[in-house]
C-alpha cells in the first residue's frame, strides 16, 4: 500500500497558489504590454496592492521546498546556477518598476505608463525562465543527473516539446486573461485561444514522453477550458470573473498537474527520472515541518481573510435597481 | 576554484550589505509611521497626519526594494552556498526561516491594508493598529534572521562532531529542530539588532528632517519637519543607550564562544587576564606593534576574565585581521554617535533649539550616514571574523560555495543593478516624501491610498 507523501502535497500545494497569483500578474503584464491604455483601469487595480503578496507566497515556496527537499539543493544550484540568477535579475526589475510605477509623479522620460510597462516585460520575462525552469523539472529536457548535475539551455531548446511547452502556456495565459479581467472586447477570443493552448500543451507533453500524457491531464485540460468556456456564455460570465473563483480555480488547475512531478520529476533526464520520495526529508524535521506549517498555514489564512475583508469594504457597492416610483395618487376631478 | 568561491562571497557580501541598509530604512519608517499615527489619534495634530501621509510613500518604496533585495539574498543563500543551505535545511535552522515567511506575511498583508486600504477604515486609533503588526512583523523578521547568523556563529542542534567527521559525506545526524532558536548567542545578537538597526533607520530619518528643516521656507513646512525631527530624536536617544548596552554585552558572549574571533577583533597576540585596549596596530610575529595601547582596559571591562590570544590558535585558522580595523572604526564611530545623540537631545531639553543651527543639522546629517557605516562595519566584523568558516567550526565557504562558473555573468548584472538601484531608491525616497505641497498633505485622512497610481 502506497502512503501519501504530505510533505511534497503541501509543498505543492504551496506552490500552486504562489503560482495562480503570479499567472494573474503575468496575464495582467501581457495586457500592460500590448494595450495599455485600453486595459490599465481593470489590470491596474488588482495587480498594485496584489504583488507584494504574490513575491510573498513565492519566497513561502522556496522555503517550504528547501524544508522538505534538502538533498536537491546542490543538485538544483549547480544544475541551475545561471537561469535562477536570471530570474534574480528579473525580480529586481520587476519590483523596482511597479514601485517607482506605484508613486512616480513625474511625467517626462521616466513616467507611469513606462515604468508598468517595464513591470509588464520583467514579468513575462520571469514567466519564461520559471517556465524553462518548470518544463526541465517535469520533462528533464537538457537535464544530466547524477554525480555532476548539469542543465544544457541548448539541449533544453532542441527537446522536442519544451518551445511548444512554452508557448501552450502563453496561449492559454493570453486566452484566460480577458476572463480574470473582464476585458469584454476580447470575450470571443478567449475560448480558442484557451483551447489551442491546452492542445498545444498535450502536444509538448507528448513529444517529452509519452508517458507525461496520462488520464490525469484531463482533469487540467478540462477546468481550463471550462473557466473560458463559462466566460463566453454571458449568463456565466460574472462567475468565471469572479477574482477568487478563477484564483481557486486556478490553483486546482496547476495542484491536479503535480502527477508531472509525482512519483517521479525529471522524466527523461539522463540519468533519470528522480524519485521525489527519496530525496524527501525524514527524522524529527518532518514533525517539525507539519507543526510548523499548521501553524503558518492558519496565520496565513486569517491574514488572506483580512485582506479580503479590505478590499470588500473599498470596493464600491454597485448602484442597485432604482426604487419604485410610488404611484400618483388619481387627480381628484373637482 | 578558489575565485569563483570569492566571486560568491563577494556577491552575496555585497547584496546583503545593500538589503541591510534598505531595510533599515524600512524598519525606521514602520517605526516612524506608527508613532506618528499614534500621535495624530491622540492629538488630532494635523502635522502629525500630514507626516504619516508624507513617510507612507517612501515606506512603500523602501518595502518594494527591500522585499526584492530579500527574495534575491533568499535565493542567493541556495544558489550561492548550496551546501550551506543542505546543512539548514537538514536541520531546524530552516524552522527559523520558515518561521520568518510567517513574519513576512503579517508585515506583507497589514502593510497592503493599511496604505491601499487604510481610508475605508474611519477610526484613527483603528489606523494606527494597523501599523502596530507592521513593525512588530518587520522587527521580527530581522529577529529571525539573527537567529540564524547566531546559529552560524555557535552552531547546534544536531551532531556536530559525527557531521564534521563525515568528511565530504556531510552526514547529519542527532537533529533536534527546535535547538537552534535558542543557542548561547541568540539572546546577545537579537538584543543588539532590535536596537541598532531600527536606530540607523531613525538617525537616517532624524539627519533628513533636521537638513529639510533648515531648507524650509514656509512655517508649515518648518513645523512638519520638526514633528518628525522631535520624534526621530526621542527615539534614537532610547535606541542609542540601548545599543550601547548591547554591544557590550554581546562582546562578553563573544570571548567565551567564539574565542579566535574575540581575540581577532581585540588583536590580542597573547591570551591573558589583564590585557590592554589596543586601538589600530597590527600583530608582528607574537606580538602587537603599532596603535594606541591603553593598558589594562580590556581587562577590566572583562572583569579580569581570562581573555583568549591569537596564539593559542595556528595562524592559518586566523580570520584576516582588517576585523580589528573595522571594528576599531565601529566602535569610535558609535562613541561618536552616542555623544553627539545625548549633546543634541540635551540641547533640545534645555531649551537650546539645536534644529534652528545649520551646523547641527549638517552634523545630524553626517551623523545619520555615520550610523550606517558603523551597522555596515559591525555586519561585516561579523561576517569576515567568523572566516573561513560559514558555519563555525562546522562548515567552511569554500566546501559550501557553488563552484559553477556560469554564475559569474548575471552576477556581475545584479552588482552593477545594485549599484544603480540604491541611490536611485534613496533619491526617489526624497522625491516622493516631498512630491506633494504641504497643504495637500495636511489634508485628509492620514492612510489610504490615495497617492499610489492606479
């Protein structure tokens, strides 16, 4: 009888909704990107006070990853080394743009609509290096393991489905955007986009290993599809862009993918695949990580409630139906 | 192999010698803020919500950098010194970072209420609670952290002897996870960061309002600055004796746990009872030569302890010497900065108006850079005492450090950034605190989002 792995269930449990927030904040770069104006009033409002909290959950991941898997540490930095510097740079240009963004007052060279634009680029860039970084780690394209752990960016290029893996993603980012936003002049673009998306990813799954392309990708497939689908149907529309509906959403979508790194991540490394349990921490610190993480995890919680509280009570009430007028009374003929 | 694990030290040296001065900023501001909020719900004094609304906005961008400059040295830990982070990761040292994302998200949360939200909430004591988590979560992520730099400078909670033994098998065994939030030295290194580095943010502080005040023209203006001036001053006054008391009590931890260091940082040649106080000189042989030799007085500030020499230990365990040097600098240096605290608050109590004399104000200016050379200068006394060991006695950089080379490019990226960054965010700091006319600022609520661009 096979036991459940809690440690990596939490783990990635963890990272799903680090990773639901920053897509939300990726597809919101995109839009800065390629219609600023037309779109800032709906992606600005969410992403400013949100970021902050996304960089949070995303260093609560790496430290929750570094807790329960220590002995991939030094495979991952000297794997890696390059790439998550990269991405360093990325976090610098990202924060530092969105804050002077946030309270620049200035409108010559360095203005607003620059500085989030920049926020916009740094972000879509940290979207491809995590994806370069997501698709080695399921796929192990480019990937040696072993004594001396190495990652060729060249191999990683010409494996057969990692520039697919790529783009899949985008479509789908660029395709569920207009849903998490409302953007109601791309409504008709979201299904297709959506869906070629999700084919393109089976595809690149496919072309890793065939064994990648399992029963269980139905399940992501599907919500997927399903979110843009709700979105297309104006009845359902409401729903599906309700920002804690589609986060939650999300973070099912990307928690029912963790079969692509479970039993098993690295898939055709050489040398590999790698076996998660085995490079799972045990001893007292897994007490410890389970005490702890219950604990976290209601801190967490309650401080999520409050700021949703916050934001309920500035959100503004929307006008509701106007009142009846009362009847007027008959004129009383004399 | 040898540069690239210099290269390492170098760039992580550097980013936290960066990130340490941001967030000392920050904790200041958080601190600054919440006295201030304080102060405008008990007194309704429009001066003291003007200024709230004025810090909110570079306390926004201190926390923007100081949380990016954090993810980097968080993630540089792992990529850098992943056999250091092996080694923290099999032991409870990871339940103090752990714990510390927790610290990270009370400050993260109540932060994003308070400035985009904070004018949905009317009362003005409710404000101020706000800000209340806002620096007991930055505070405490500073704890945390020294927790883990003590836990570095006296290793515990697992089998240290078997690990060293082990040899490149780095085998951790006998861990206790709770261990290493307490080990001998936490209580000394938490007691002296909870006091100097919130004092270097508010000296800061206190040298900018003191240089804004003479440069004012109006009276609104004038008054602004000295609300914010009289409260940087109170507290750095608290902190500055606090401080003090810390570091004197940290260095009696220091000559039992880590006695090379002690005598490194002392320069003592040999060990003894009743040793001189040796300002600058430099060790020849088995003896001091050169400096200021005062006889007697580390003995007696060490209450005639039995005190540790450099030659109790082989010369090539030694950390490089310059540590006596920088720490000479930081001790002069926070003398300095103690004497000229007590001088310009005791003007103040007397009656004097030290704010109105520009040479006060330059000399509170220069004195708030001075705080941050002697924080930078005690970190790195730290840090460099405790070479070539990253885990005392345990672990040396060169066994921890990333030996891939592929490093080296976006490394040198992030220096230069850096470089850029820092006084780009200090200058920006200046503009956005001074973006709006006064009577703008006098205006309204004092939380609240409205200043932010969307």
């Amino acid at each position: 009888m096979s036991t459940i792995n809690w440690l990596f269930e939490i783990n990635f449990a963890i990272f799903s909704v680090f990773l639901v927030l920053f897509v939300t904040e990726l597809m919101g770069g995109v839009l800065l990107l390629v219609a600023y104006d037309a779109t800032k009033s709906k992606v600005l409002p969410y992403i400013v006070p949100i970021w902050e909290v996304t960089g949070t959950f995303a260093a609560f991941w790496v430290v929750t990853a570094d807790f329960a898997y220590p002995q991939m540490l030094w495979p991952v930095a000297t794997m890696l080394a390059a790439p998550i510097l990269v991405f360093l740079i990325l976090i610098i240009a990202r924060n530092s743009s969105i804050t002077f963004a946030e309270l620049i007052f200035r409108r010559g060279r360095l203005n607003e609509r620059r500085l989030y634009r920049l926020y916009g680029l740094a972000t879509v860039g940290i979207g491809l290096v995590v994806l370069i970084i997501l698709s080695a780690i399921v796929s192990g394209a480019g990937v040696t393991l072993g004594a001396n752990p190495t990652f060729s960016p060249w191999g990683w290029v010409t494996s057969g489905g990692s520039l697919l893996y790529v783009v899949g993603v985008l479509f789908i980012a660029v395709g569920l955007a207009p849903v998490f936003y409302n953007i109601e002049p791309l409504r008709r673009l979201s299904v297709p986009l959506t869906t070629l998306g999700v084919v393109i990813e089976a595809g690149a799954l496919y072309l890793y290993s065939s064994s990648l392309l399992t029963g269980y990708f139905l399940v992501p497939a599907v919500l997927t599809v399903a979110a843009a689908l709700l979105y297309a149907v104006r009845s359902t529309a409401p729903i599906a862009s309700q920002k804690v509906v589609f986060a939650t959403l999300g973070a099912i979508i990307i928690f029912a993918q963790s079969y692509l790194v479970y039993p098993t991540a690295f898939a055709t490394a050489a040398h590999g695949p790698l076996s998660v349990d085995a490079v799972t921490t045990s001893g007292p610190m897994v007490g410890a990580f389970y005490v702890l993480s219950a604990v976290g995890l209601v801190v967490v919680g309650l401080l999520m409630v409050l700021y949703m509280l916050a934001v309920r009570r500035a959100t503004p009430v929307p006008p509701g139906p106007p009142a009846p007028v009362p009847p007027v009374p008959a004129a009383h003929s004399p | 192999m040898t540069s690239i694990v210099d290269f390492d030290r170098f760039l992580f040296a550097f980013t936290i010698g960066s990130h340490i001065l941001i967030v000392s900023l920050s904790i200041g501001m958080a601190l600054m803020i919440c006295i201030s909020e304080f102060l405008f719900a008990r007194s309704k004094d429009k001066y003291y919500g003007a200024l709230v609304r004025r810090l909110i906005r570079p306390f926004v961008v201190s926390f923007g950098i100081g949380t990016a400059s954090g993810i980097v040295m968080a993630v540089e830990l792992v990529n850098l010194f992943p056999r250091f982070m092996t080694l923290v990761s099999q032991t409870g040292v990871i339940a103090i970072f752990y714990t510390e994302i927790f610290a990270f998200f009370v400050e993260t949360v109540f932060l994003v209420v308070y400035v985009y939200y904070g004018s949905t909430f009317k009362g003005r004591y409710t404000r101020w609670a706000l800000t209340v988590p806002i620096v007991v979560g930055t505070l405490l992520s500073a704890v945390l952290i020294v927790m883990v730099n003590a836990w570095m400078n006296t290793p515990n909670g697992f089998d240290i002897g078997s690990y060293v033994a082990s040899g490149t098998n780095y085998t951790v065994t006998g861990v206790d996870p709770w261990a290493p939030f307490l080990t001998v030295s936490t209580g000394y290194e938490v007691f002296h960061v909870l006091t100097s580095v919130p004092l270097t943010g508010v000296m800061i502080l206190g040298g900018f309002f003191a240089y804004r005040y003479t440069r004012s023209t109006t009276a609104e203006e004038k008054t602004l600055f000295l609300q914010g001036l009289r409260i940087a001053v109170a507290v750095s006054f608290v902190l500055v004796v606090l401080a003090i008391l810390a570091g004197v009590v940290e260095i009696d931890d220091l000559y039992r746990y880590q006695p090379l260091k002690y005598a490194a940082i002392e320069l003592n040649a040999q060990p003894g009872t009743n040793l001189p106080m040796t300002i600058f000189g430099t060790v020849s042989g088995t003896s001091v030569v050169g400096g200021i030799q005062i006889p007697g007085l580390q003995g007696w500030l060490e209450h005639g302890a039995n005190l540790p020499g450099l030659s109790q230990y082989p010369q090539s365990a030694w950390p490089p010497l310059i540590i006596h040097e920088t720490f000479d600098v930081m001790i002069l240096g926070a003398v300095v900065l103690g004497l000229f605290v007590l001088f310009y608050a005791g003007l103040w109590v007397l009656k004097r108006r030290p704010f109105e004399r520009p040479i006060l104000a330059y000399a509170f200016l220069a004195a708030s850079a001075l705080t941050a050379v002697v924080m930078e200068l005690g970190w790195a006394t730290d840090e460099i005492g405790r070479q070539p060991w990253i885990v005392y006695n345990t672990l040396t950089v060169a066994n921890a450090a990333n030996p891939n080379s592929d490093l080296v490019g976006p490394g040198i990226v992030i220096i230069i950034l850096y470089i850029a960054l820092i006084p780009f965010t200090l200058w920006f700091m200046d503009r956005v605190f001074r973006g709006k006319p006064i009577a703008v600022d006098l205006e309204g609520p004092a939380a609240g989002g409205h200043d932010v661009n969307y």
